[in-house]
C-alpha cells in the first residue's frame, strides 16, 4: 500500500516547532530550534490515519469545548446575573467561551502535520485566539469599575472581542478541512462573515456615538449588532461543534479497529512476500 504524496515544496511553518520560515532560505535550519525542516512529513495525511496521539488529543478537546459551550455559557450568564445585578451576564457567557477556546482549541504539543495544517501555537490565527481571551478580561474589569460606561467605550472593547471568536472560526475551519467534514467548513465560513458584519455594527456604533453623543439610533446599532452576534455565534457554534465532535469521536472509536485492520494487511503482505518473494 502506498502512501499519498508528500510535502516537498519549501514549508511556511517548521515542522518540529512551528517557527515562521517563511524569511528562511529553502535548506536552511529553523533559526527557532536548529534543526531542519522535515521534507518528507505527509502534509497530506488525513485525520483519521494520523497519529493515536492527536486523534485522542482532538477527540477529547472537541467534545469537551461542545459540552462547554452548551453547558457553560448559559451557567456563566445566570451567575452573573445573580452575583452582580447591574452588570450584564450575556458578554461574559460568551468571554467564558472565548476563554474555552484559548485553552482548548490548540494542542500546546509540537507535532509536525499539525504545524503543516497551521494548527500549532505559533500560527498567527491561533496566537490571536489565546490572546485574544485578555480582551474579555478588559470587558470584565471595566463593568466591574464602571458598570454604566458609555455605549462607544462598550463598542471599542466589543471589537477585539469579536476578533477572537473570528480567528476561532479560522482555526475550526482549517481543522474541519483536515477532519474531511464538509458541512463544519460551510458553517464556520458563514460564521466568519456574520462576525464580520458584527464588527462593522460595533465600529459603525463607535462613529455615531462619537459624531452624535446624543443619538438614539446608536442603542439600536449595538442592539441589532448583539442579536446578530448571539444567534450566529450560539447556533453556528453548536452546529459546527457537533458535527466536529461526531467525527472525531467517530475516529475514536474506529482508531484501534483501523490500527488492527492496517496491522493484518501488513502481516499478510509479509507472508505473502516471504512465500513468493517480494513483489515488484
């Protein structure tokens, strides 16, 4: 059996710890780690023949991130509400996902094919997704210090809010290309255009409270930008997550059978090259 082709053009990432090559000249070692970049790493494998290591690393992050999402952000939202009344639970149900996805979404581990598929910590996309939980963390000490803050101060922090959630859905989709799920690229895609025309609803409120202080019109910006923002972002995410979270379980499940089915062909094809030679 025959593998697929591999990468032999100039990587952009390295595959030992996801350095940028992209300013190194073809041959030269990573300036990062030293070592060279591996030109004979499969950048074609497909999830489900990768390694037992990323297929259970996968397999348990993305269910777990689904059941944070459905579970969790609704308890953040009702112990805000309870604990403190004047500020508002509904950014912060969705700063404990944006959280989640820091922490979850990209393995810390250096693992060649994953950097080839531009899901290591050093990729621009999933930097922004661990950094961008800070911006939550902004939101929440603002409200804390200033629960009345004025709706352009709102605005301005909302925008990197929504930035991170955009690269999230960057990174799923690359990872619901690897995944060969079809339906999870559409989704995120779609998802990354909702929260496009969110930031715009946020920068477009930001223009009108500052040219316009005293304009009604800027609470049904904002308004109008949050509805858009909890419906795209609740249901696509959910959507998105569950069928991310049917295959690699999926996967999980069959990873031993496929290991055994692989095992099998290998010994037949050695019996069958020890009785009859090796085949040309």
């Amino acid at each position: 059996m025959t593998s697929g082709p591999t990468s032999t053009v100039h990587q952009f990432s390295c595959g030992h710890c996801g350095y940028d090559l992209r300013g190194t000249p073809i041959g030269r070692p990573c300036p990062e780690c030293g070592r060279r970049s591996q030109t004979d790493v499969n950048a074609y494998t497909p999830f489900d023949h990768s390694s037992r290591r990323i297929v259970l690393a996968y397999g348990w992050r993305i269910p777990l991130l689904t059941l944070l999402v459905l579970l969790g952000a609704p308890a953040t939202y009702v112990l805000i509400q309870r604990s403190l009344n004047q500020v508002p639970g509904l950014p912060f149900a969705f700063g404990f996902i944006g959280v989640a996805f820091s922490l979850l979404l990209v393995p810390a581990w250096k693992d060649g094919v994953t950097a080839l598929h531009q899901l290591h910590a050093r990729d621009p996309a999933c930097r922004l997704v661990r950094w961008g939980c800070l911006s939550w963390l902004v939101l929440f000490v603002l409200y804390l210090v200033y629960p009345t803050m004025p709706s352009a101060l709102l605005s301005l922090v909302l925008i990197p809010c929504s930035l991170q959630f955009l690269f999230a859905f960057f990174v799923l989709e690359r990872l619901s290309g690897w995944m060969a799920e079809s339906r999870g690229i559409e989704i995120f895609r779609f998802l990354q255009f909702g929260i496009v025309l969110v930031v715009f609803g946020f920068m477009a409120s930001l223009v009108v409270e500052l040219l316009f202080p005293s304009g009604g019109s800027v609470a049904w910006i904002i308004f109008g930008s949050l509805t858009l923002f909890v419906v795209l972002s609740c249901l696509g995410m959910l959507l998105g997550l569950l069928e991310l979270s049917k295959t690699a379980l999926f996967h999980i499940l069959h990873y031993h059978e496929n290991q055994g089915i692989e095992q099998r062909r290998a010994e037949r094809d050695q019996d069958q090259d020890a009785r009859w030679g090796p085949r040309q």
